[in-house]
C-alpha cells in the first residue's frame, strides 16, 4: 500500500533523538521536535511561536545571529556550537548543524547535546591548568591567581572568591584582586548566617542567591521557603585531609543565569585540585620556613642570619653606609630554667624573641643563635646614636616584669654591640666582636 510520506514526516522527526528546529527568516520558531524537551525543558508547544533567540545564552546571542545571517545567504554549517539556557537557567552546549530553505524561506537546523563531552574536556582542562599554576608558582598568592585564570575560562562573565578559613583566629584571609592591588592578602572576620559561612562551617557544597550588598557571601535560604532569588550562588568548601581550609564560591550578576547539579560537579573538581594544591604548598613553605628559623621561637636561624649579615656588609660597602650588630645574652637564664621548670624557660625565651621583634624596624633582622642567646641586625644607620637608641629602646621594653609559672620574672641581658666598618668588614669578624663585647659586658656585671 502506499505510504502517506507527509503523514509519516512528522512522526520520524519525533523519533530522533537530536531534536530537529524549524525557525522563520525573523528568528520565530515554526516548528520543533519533541526531543526538544529533553534538551532544554520546554515542550514543543511552549517553544513554538517564540523568538529562537530567546533561549540563547547571553553571551553567544551576537556571534549566534552573525552565523544565522549567514546560513540564511547560503552558507550551511555542520559544527557550529553555541549555548542555549535550559528552563531551570543551566546552560546547555549545543552543536548545530543547519541549512537554509530558500523556496520556504525557513532555517532547518539539527541540535545535538555536547554538555556532557564538553564537562570532560574542561574538566581535564583544568586538571592541567591547576596543575601547571601551582608548578608555575613561586607563592600561595601566584596559585590563587593561577585558579582565578581557570575558573575564568570554565565560568565566563562569573565573578570568583577565593577565601581561606583560620580556625584559630577565625578569620578570612582572600587574595586582593582589586585594581590597585595596594595588599596581596585583604583580612576580614567569618559572617554568621551567610551562605559562605555554611559553606566552611558544615564543609558542604550549597546552591544560593548572590547578595549584591555582600559580594562573595552569598544569602542562605530559610529553612522550608523558597530561594529568596535566583540560584546564582555557589560555593565548594576547600577541603584536604578532613579539614576545611576555606571555599571557592562563583557567583553571577545575570539573574538569567542558574547553577545546576553539573556545575556543582565541576566547581567541586576543581576545588578539590586546589585543596591538594594548597596543602601541599604550604606544607613546602612550612618545611622551607623550617629550614631557616627557629623551631622555638620562629625568628630567623644562625644560618639564615648569617646570610642576611653578609648581603648587608656588601650592601654598606657599596654605599659607604653604617651596620650595627647586637650580641644579646639573657642574664641567670639557667637560674630561671632550673627554678622554673624548662617549660617556663622556653616560653620566657618566646616572649623574649616577641618583644625583641616588637622593639625593632621591620628592615631590621632579629635571631635565635642557640639556647638563650640573641642577635639583632640594624641596617641603614645614620650614626652611633642611632645604635644607643635602639639599645635603649630594648632594654625599656626587656625590662618590664614577665609573668611565669604565676611568678613575676624580671630580665636583664648583657649586649656586645659590633660596627661595621669599624669593629670587623667580614660577617665573621663581626659576629666575633660583637660576641667578644658580649661576654665583656657579662663579667662586668658578675664581677660588680
């Protein structure tokens, strides 16, 4: 019998699993098919008799319409690859393939779904990416700026918060990525009842509204109600070894514009790869920081201060300028440490390494040498007053009376100050004068 092939049509375009778009020469919807509904959530009937254009993703409609134009003259295409927002706001990457109908004046085009695959590929992507950052980084701060890159590309036109959790002083610290960039780091206290806050405090992911007064925070949806706004909020705890280091939170300024479960999926892929990051970065700045201070007291070790010695005589070399070096020894230390118990005597020394740093310029260099003895490096002298003030100014703040084992302690120390050029012009020779001077001053006072 024969077949009626306009009956037939219809119903074979429906069979397909790649749903099959009709669309007039203004961009109106003549015709879908129902595989439509699985690719964006709209039944053939709420899509017909609507602008095309109107489901496109924002950012793809200008180059989309160039390419319609252009199939429209003749031109079909069998690659081209936009995106389209499903109902519930995700996007979907579509890749197209479509002719012109001159004699119908209509555009016929074929829609495959390329999400999936294309979730893959970024996902790789930014597996490298990541990787090849924190290979390029020297510092924390050049990984985060290594994520922000990524993030960028996976989630175009979204704004990115990277921020870290210090449980201890409960704080956030997060990179500055302002314009002038006056800080690397910008500090600020955790805020309750925020959706960054859950994010740490429960080290789960979480869907939210963007807060536009509180950019990267994020409002929290009351339990049993409906999202205050639009799911363009998302944030994934940065989690390494069952501990929460901080989160990555993107968010949107498009309401148009809604996180879905695959979104989550990859946000979480890549925190995950930063969490290992990090933990690894910081666990090669605790060793490095190890190597070259004191366990104890965490100022600068006999090695490292050794070097910073040298590079500052060949610098005062070169300028013809004043370094002065401080020998500082604690006075009856032992006494204290026998009396006390070695537990009072090494937080007597961790006070001591505090106040010394509290008493001196930031350009200038405070150490350990061993036990309890202390050097103080002062660079860019203007002359020997400038060395007694400093001096003094130790010895002001050394003698107010320290509190240990429930005990008042008061300290003294014995001090040999050495001058370069004066007193020695290599590293060693100063740091034996200045020793020398030290140990003078201590038999002048046992003696008197």
């Amino acid at each position: 019998m024969p077949v009626d092939l306009e009956t037939l049509y219809p119903k074979l375009v429906n069979l397909l699993l790649d749903p099959v778009f009709v669309v007039d020469e203004s961009g109106n919807i003549v015709f879908v098919s129902d595989a439509c509904e699985s690719l964006l959530g709209y039944t053939a009937s709420e899509m017909i008799g609507t602008l095309i254009f109107d489901y496109l993703h924002p950012d793809d409609r200008e180059r989309t319409r160039a390419e319609a134009n252009r199939v429209m003259t003749g031109h079909p295409h069998t690659n081209f690859e936009n995106r389209y927002l499903h109902k519930d706001g995700h996007a979907v990457h579509i890749l197209w393939s479509a002719r012109w109908s001159e004699d119908d004046k209509l555009r016929i085009g074929l829609a495959r779904n390329v999400t999936s695959l294309r979730r893959a590929n970024q996902t790789r992507d930014a597996l490298y990416r990541i990787s090849e950052a924190a290979h390029g980084a020297d510092s924390l701060r050049g990984i985060c700026d290594g994520v922000r890159q990524v993030i960028a590309e996976l989630f175009p036109r979204n704004d990115l918060h990277l921020a870290f959790y210090d449980p201890v002083r409960t704080v956030l610290t997060v990179p500055d990525w302002s314009v002038d960039r006056a800080n690397d780091w910008v500090e600020g206290s955790m805020q309750p009842g925020t959706a960054l806050a859950e994010v740490i405090s429960l080290g789960q992911t979480l869907l939210a509204s963007r807060d536009p007064s509180q950019p990267g925070l994020g409002v929290i949806t009351e339990s049993g109600l409906k999202s205050p706004g639009p799911l363009n909020w998302l944030g994934v705890p940065l989690i390494s070894n069952d501990s929460v280091l901080g989160a990555l939170v993107i968010e949107s300024q498009s309401e148009h514009i809604r996180y879905c479960a695959a979104d989550q999926e990859l946000l979480q892929f890549v925190a995950t790869q930063v969490a290992i990051v990090v933990e690894r970065k910081r666990a090669e700045d605790h060793l490095r920081f190890l190597a070259h201070h004191d366990p104890l007291t965490g100022l600068t070790n006999r090695s490292l201060f050794y070097d910073r010695l040298e590079t500052a005589l060949k610098s005062a070399g070169r300028h013809n300028s004043l370094v002065a070096l401080l020998y500082l020894d604690l006075n009856d230390f032992k006494q204290i440490n026998d009396t006390l118990g070695h537990e009072a005597g090494d937080q007597l020394l961790i006070e001591t390494a505090r106040r010394l740093e509290q008493c001196t310029r930031e350009t200038d260099t405070v150490a350990r040498m061993g036990g309890d003895e202390f050097t103080v490096l002062l660079t860019d002298i203007s002359d020997l007053a400038a060395v007694d003030a400093a001096v003094g100014k130790i010895r002001e703040v050394m003698a107010v009376p320290m509190m240990q084992e429930g005990q008042i302690v008061l300290i003294s120390f014995s001090v040999g100050v050495a001058l370069y050029p004066q007193d020695g012009r290599t590293a060693r020779h100063l740091l034996g004068s200045a020793d020398s001077k030290m140990y003078e001053h201590k038999r002048r006072r046992q003696a008197g």
